[in-house]
C-alpha cells in the first residue's frame, strides 16, 4: 500500500546509485515489519530472501527500473 506513494513518478526521476540504495535498504526496512520468526524457542530475524519469497514481489529498485523502461518504450513509441 505504501509502495505506489513511494515509487510515484520515479519514471523522470534521475536514479542515482545512491538514491536506488536507499530505496532497497527503505523496501528491506518496511519488509522487516513482519517482525522475527520464533524458531525451536529462539527469536530471529528474517533474511533478505525469506523476506522476497514471502512477499513474491520484486524489490523497490526493480519497480522503478521496469517502470523507467515501460516510460522510455512510450516515449520511444509517442515519436513513430
């Protein structure tokens, strides 16, 4: 639900390294809200890769990537 507000208009955004590094570390935070697993009597945190498989969607630097693709394809598409 916060993901769309997030990656708004992320099509003109220039990516900067950085700025795509803060919003991986940004969807791993919001991931983490879960909260950790309760194993055999131990508490421990989840992994990047429970986290992608439990949530089967692509992290937030892969939705800016194919929606900056899909805007160049309509831009490329709008001079024809």
């Amino acid at each position: 639900m916060v993901k769309p507000f997030v990656v708004f208009g992320s099509e003109t955004w220039v990516a900067a390294e950085m700025d795509m590094k803060k919003a991986s570390t940004w969807d791993r935070k919001i991931l983490r809200i879960q909260g950790p697993l309760l194993e055999q009597g131990i508490w421990r945190i989840r992994t990047n890769q429970e986290l992608r498989e439990l949530y089967k969607d692509p992290d937030t630097v892969a939705h800016i990537n194919k929606k900056r693709l899909d805007w160049t394809g309509h831009v490329v598409r709008l001079n024809q």
